[in-house]
C-alpha cells in the first residue's frame, strides 16, 4: 500500500526551510521498494541487534517529553529502533509542533493528516489504539506513533530498515533525512540493517544429522540471499532445483538437475518421516501436478527447508516451512543403494560422514 506524497517539511522547523525542503525532498511515486536491495550472499542479520533500542543522546532532549516516551514504547513493542520513528516524526510534523495544515486537524494537499501523516486510507489500515480509549486517532500521537511502528514493521524493519522508510515516503531523500535525526538523537553511533531477509537464527546445522548432511545442508545455507534466476546455476544465482543439485555435488554426490527428474530419483518416505537432507516436493509452477511436482527445497530440520523460492520472494533464497497446502511428499537421495555405496567410500574420505 503506498503511503503517500510530498514531504511535510514542518518537522524542520522554520517556514523557509520548510520550502527548501520540500525542493531537496522529490517524491518518488511509484518508485520499486526493492531499490534498497541488501546484502548478496551468506550475510545475515541478527534480528534482536536490528531492533536494538539505543540510548538517547543530547539532541534527544528537544523532543517533547511526551513524544519521547511514546517513540520509546512504540519502539519497543514493535522492535523499531526508537530513535528511528523519532526521525520520522521529526522530518514530518516536528513531533507535531508544526503548524501546517494536516497537522493538528484537517489534511495537507495530499490527504496526510496527524503528527505522523498518515493517509486516511493507510491508518485505518495499521491502526493502533495506542492509549486503550477505544478509538484510534491519527491526530493522538498516543494511536499515530505505534502506528506509524506498525507500518514500519509490515513494510520490513527492522530488518530492512531502508526499504521500510522509503515505502513510508517514496524519496531516497526522505530516507536519508529520517536516518541523519536517527543518528543524532542517540549521538551518531547507529547503523541500519538493510538485508535480503537472512537472519542469523536459521544458521543452527541439525546436530542430529551427520557430517556428511551437515556439509550438504551448510552448502545451500550459504546461498541464502543470492537471487532466483529460473534456470540459473550459479554461483551467484539459482533456481529450486539447482541450489540442491549443488549442495549434493560438494560432497561429491551427483542428483538430477530439474525438480521434475529429481522427484522420482530418491527414495521416497513418508511425510512426518522427513530427515536433514531430505527433499520436499510441492505442486507449484508451470506444469506441476500432485504426481509431478515442479518446485523442491532440501529439509534442514524444526519443520524448515532452505528453499530458493522465486525471484520476487524475500529473501529469494533463504530458510521456510515446508508444512504447506501444497507440498506432495518427501525423497531421500541418500537412501538410494548406489548413494548408499558411494556414502561408504566417502565416509573413508570425510571422517564424520
């Protein structure tokens, strides 16, 4: 849902600066939210540091108590940075100080309203009762400031914080404007988190898999954040089937190609049955079927596959469930006599296997 319009440049105090603002600040309607790309490749994110809230720092004391206090729960109930929503509000109404219209009532030439600016349309959507009055007010800062987190988390921080401010407002130069007062509000050490949705906690191998499975499974872990490219073989990208021929073939096993060949060459097992290593099979993509199968991932363990999912998922390769509507059933290529004599002789190779 796209949040709006040009930049109230109250938040930056007097009225001439505010016109100058409006100048540096264009509007980018329409612009891709995938601008703030991240990271490529085996980088994750810590997601409690993303959402760390740091300590105020002197510049912190020109914002109204009670907006600071407010900034502080929302940012905590919602693992946004506090100092990042204070920008926000900063840049937008000067938490509320400015006297334009759509502040304090009404709506700016654009339909913004409230000391957050909110679009009427985009509030009721991620409406906080932030006070418990049993009404939500975009004009209450008690209601608009957890909104305004609300928003931010649905649209991807703290994760990717870059990308969460921009769908706020469609300026590059907004974003970098809200994350200067970030910095100065907690005195210049911080830094944002822009990732392709990895996040550290999914880097845990099984530990009841063996060396051998945790070399595989390792392997396709560090793919996560490349790109889906359908037919692409890496190393820089790949496609659902690819990643897993891959990870086999760096342990020196080889599996088919495509998904569809991949689907009867393992031995099949029973769902509930499942093992790291294993791969799940769904009836997704052109020409699948519920015994023909189009698209795989490789089961990590905890109900997870690493999964290279399509070119416009977040992350396009990364760690999911695998208990959905569509998956059709589970193989085990290392259940195959042939792999079952290769596994032998690489064990003798790779002690642990």
């Amino acid at each position: 849902m796209n949040r709006r319009r040009v930049l109230i440049a109250g938040a930056l105090g007097a009225a001439g600066m505010l016109f100058a603002a409006l100048m540096v600040v264009p509007v980018l309607f329409g612009a891709s939210q995938f601008m703030f790309g991240g990271g490529v490749g085996g980088g994750c994110v810590d997601v409690s540091k993303a959402g760390a809230q740091p300590a105020a720092a002197t510049d912190a004391r020109a914002i109204p108590a009670n907006y600071l206090d407010l900034y502080k729960k929302a940012g905590q109930e919602y693992g946004i940075p506090w100092n990042v929503l204070a920008g926000i509000g900063k840049v937008e109404t000067g938490h509320g100080t400015s006297k334009l219209p759509g502040v304090a009532k009404g709506e700016n030439y654009a339909g913004a309203g409230g000391p957050m600016q909110f679009l009427a349309a985009t509030f009721d959507a991620f409406a906080v009762d932030g006070d418990k009055d049993g009404h939500k007010d975009r004009y209450d800062p008690d209601d608009a400031i957890p909104s305004a987190a609300r928003y931010l988390k649905h649209n991807g921080a703290p994760q990717r914080m870059r990308t969460a401010i921009f769908q706020y407002n469609h300026s590059t130069d907004y974003v970098n404007l809200v994350l200067d007062w970030a910095k100065k509000y907690v005195g210049g050490d911080f830094k944002v988190v822009q990732s392709a949705g990895v996040e550290c906690q999914d880097n845990d191998l099984p530990a009841n898999a063996g060396g051998l499975v945790q070399r595989i499974i390792a392997f396709a872990l560090a793919q996560r954040g490349k790109r889906y490219i359908f037919g692409a073989n890496g190393p820089d990208a790949w496609d659902c089937s690819s990643i897993l021929q891959a990870a086999y073939r760096s342990v020196g096993l080889s599996i088919p190609r495509t998904t569809f060949e991949q689907w009867p060459f393992g031995v099949k097992v029973g769902k509930g049955k499942e093992q790291p290593g294993d791969l799940v099979f769904f009836n997704s993509g052109p020409g699948t079927a519920s015994d023909n199968p189009g698209h795989v991932g490789m089961v990590i363990g905890k109900g997870k596959m690493i999964v290279a999912s399509c070119s416009t998922c977040t992350p396009n390769i990364g760690v999911k469930p695998y208990k959905r509507a569509d998956w059709v059933g589970v193989t085990r290529p290392l259940a195959r006599p042939d792999f079952k004599k290769k596994l032998s002789e690489l064990a003798v190779q790779q002690p642990g296997g």
